[in-house]
C-alpha cells in the first residue's frame, strides 16, 4: 500500500500503539499492512513529512486527523 504510510521516530513512546491498532484496522478492513514505515528523522530537511509530530499516519499524503501539511523549514522535534 504505497498511498499509506507510518511515520515515527526513535524513542516516540505511542509508535507500538497506534502501529498495533492500524494493523488492527487493517485486517479488520481486509486491506494488506505493506504500507511504508518511515523514520521521520532519515527524511530530507526538505521533506514537509519531516515536520509531522509522531506517530502520524499519513493516506495519500494527508494526515488521516486532517493535520495541514507542516511548513518547511520546521521546527525541530520535541
């Protein structure tokens, strides 16, 4: 599923939560779980995906709770 994806970074302490319920959701939708898994800290300081809080997961480029799409340069993450 390329149009999913499942950004996180290292030591974001929800990322074992919400990857269990979407793959939950997932199975419960019959959909396959091969969707992306990003690192947000690997992405290019370019990457508006980069700005996103963690975990986020993100349908076509669109954050699933309807988040706008973080401005570049972003913040750093807390």
């Amino acid at each position: 599923m390329k149009d999913l994806v499942f950004l996180t970074r290292e030591g974001c302490v929800n990322t074992v939560t919400m990857r269990a319920n979407l793959d939950v959701a997932l199975k419960t939708l019959g959909l396959p779980n091969d969707y992306q898994f990003i690192d947000a800290d690997t992405l290019a300081s370019s990457d508006p995906r980069g700005g996103y809080g963690t975990p986020t997961v993100l349908h076509r480029g669109q954050d699933l709770f309807g988040m706008e799409e973080p401005p570049i340069p972003h913040p750093p993450a807390t």
